[in-house]
C-alpha cells in the first residue's frame, strides 16, 4: 500500500483546465471515502483523528511535547468585504515575542516559540470551543472561522490582545493586513497506548507529520524522490504555488505513473491518492474495470 497526500487536491482538481488522463481514470475507478480535514495525516496513517497541536509540539521540541497543547501561530489576516484571507508570518521580532509572552502569562498561560512561524501554548485542560486551522480560513468571513462555543469569549479577547501587541510591532508597510495569533489544533495524544500505523514510513516536510513519525517510530524522511515511493509509505506531495493548477497536476500524475504501473501488476496490494477532505482508495482489480463514473458524480 501507498497512500499519497495532497492537501490542496481538491482545489487543484476544481481550477484546472483539465485534467491529466491518469487523473481521470484514477477518479473514475477508484472507491471514494470522506476523512475529517481537522485530522487528515493522522487519519491516513493510523485511522484514529490525533490533534495537530502536540504532534507538531513533537516535531519541534521533542524533549516538551508531553501534556495538552494549542497551536498560537503569528499571521496576517487581510479582510475584505466578504472574506477574510491569511498569510503566514515570516517570523515575529524579539521585541514582539517578548509582549506576547508577557501578555499571556498574565492569562496564567505559557506561550513560547520553538520555531518563528510555530508558536504554542500549554494548557490545563482542552478549551470548550472550536478552533479552525489556518488553511480552511482562505475565502470564509472572519465570524466563521473565529472561536465558537462556551469559552470562546476568552480565546477571541486573546486573539484580539495578539493584534494590538503585533500592530504595535507592525511596519508601516505592510498595508492594511493585520498580525495576529491563529489558536488551533488543540489537544494531547493518548497516554495509554498508542495506535497501530497503516504505513511503515512517511515522506514529507509537514511538523505533524514529523510528530506522527516520532510518536509511533516510523522512519522518515522530508523530501519526495522523483523516482516514487517504497511500499508502506505515506507521502505527503508538495504542490508548487507558483505554478497553476494544471500545471501541478500534469506534476503529479508523471509521478503517480509508475505506481499506477505498479498495482496493475499486482506490484502493490492499494494506492490511495487524498486531499483533506476524501481519500481515493485503489486496489488492482479496480484499476481494470471497464466502466467508469464521472468524477463530478464522486461524493
């Protein structure tokens, strides 16, 4: 079994002119199942939803990563009319740090930055609210995606204290975008025992999937090979945002060919392609059927 991750599947498929025939074929054949987006690496590697927040905590300070963790990561929201968009900081100034790390322990809370983009926050309990992660923010009014739930109220009014220390630290030339702390991913992993794994080594550069190779002792390594992928594997694909989404897609499906090749002779036993959103499960005697679906039918 390979499974192969695309986070930006979904979009890509939406906005390209057309579709690569591997592509389709892949969608026509192929058996669909919808996984929950909060949790799409954990998922597909060890069928259990496993929070973002402490796996990452793993990736990045390994030595402090026990307990319940939030992300607190320094961003800029860009609001429009309908829509809020985010770009990811490149990294916040000591003087900037300092603030935020002050202000949050006066909420009794522990703030610290293993990494410029990554900051993270130790907490006593999971808070009784929804966070939504910084990639499902593009194109959503900022009501949407804030906080909800009944301590929401406290983690909105540290959101907006964030924007006021970061505005203050804020060139002039940056425009209208506001800085800001992005809270998500709340959550500790299981104490008690840890879950089987689905796959034996992971490719890819993302923090929770480094997380996930550590906590249950997967190999690793960051970057995917142009000659594919070994059996076991999960590789999470990067897509290349310079590029269209044809373009990306042409990309893929060149090293996708291969494996395709493979489960046809029986070389591999599955081949998953997913987005966050659903994963296309593939086995042998799919890949020679001699219908197919329409991909737009899919769920």
């Amino acid at each position: 079994m390979i499974v192969v991750l695309v986070p930006e599947l979904e979009t890509l498929l939406a906005e390209a002119e057309q579709l690569p025939p591997l592509f389709r074929r892949f969608l026509a054949r192929s058996r669909p199942h919808r996984i929950d987006p909060m949790f799409a690496e954990s998922l597909l590697v060890t069928g259990q939803p496993l929070a973002a927040a402490p796996l990452s905590r793993l990736a990045d300070h390994p030595l402090d990563a026990d307990g319940i963790w939030l992300r607190a990561d320094p961003v800029r929201l860009q609001p429009d009319l309908n829509a809020v968009w985010l770009q990811a900081e490149a990294g916040l100034s000591e003087a900037a740090i300092r603030d935020l790390v002050a202000c949050f322990a006066d909420e009794g809370l522990t703030l610290d930055f293993p990494t410029p983009s990554r900051g993270y926050l130790r907490l006593e309990s999971i808070p009784e609210c929804s966070f939504h992660p910084p990639w499902s923010l593009a194109g959503n009014s900022l009501d949407h995606v804030l906080p909800h739930g009944p301590d929401a109220g406290r983690w909105r009014r540290l959101l907006n204290d964030s924007q006021i220390i970061l505005h203050q630290h804020t060139p002039e030339a940056t425009g209208n975008t506001a800085g800001s702390l992005w809270f998500w991913g709340a959550g500790a992993l299981p104490a008690a025992s840890k879950p089987a794994s689905r796959v034996s080594h992971l490719v890819g550069d993302s923090p929770v999937l480094v997380g996930i190779s550590r906590f249950l002792s997967l190999s690793h390594e960051p970057v995917v090979h142009r000659r594919g992928a070994a059996d076991g594997s999960l590789v999470l694909w990067p897509g290349r945002t310079e590029r269209s989404a044809s373009e990306n897609l042409v990309e893929l499906a060149g090293w996708l060919q291969p494996l395709w090749q493979r489960l046809g002779r029986f070389g591999l036993d599955s081949l998953e392609l997913a987005s966050r959103e659903r994963c296309l499960v593939l086995k042998p005697r799919d890949r020679w059927r001699i219908w197919q679906r329409q991909a737009s039918a899919l769920p």
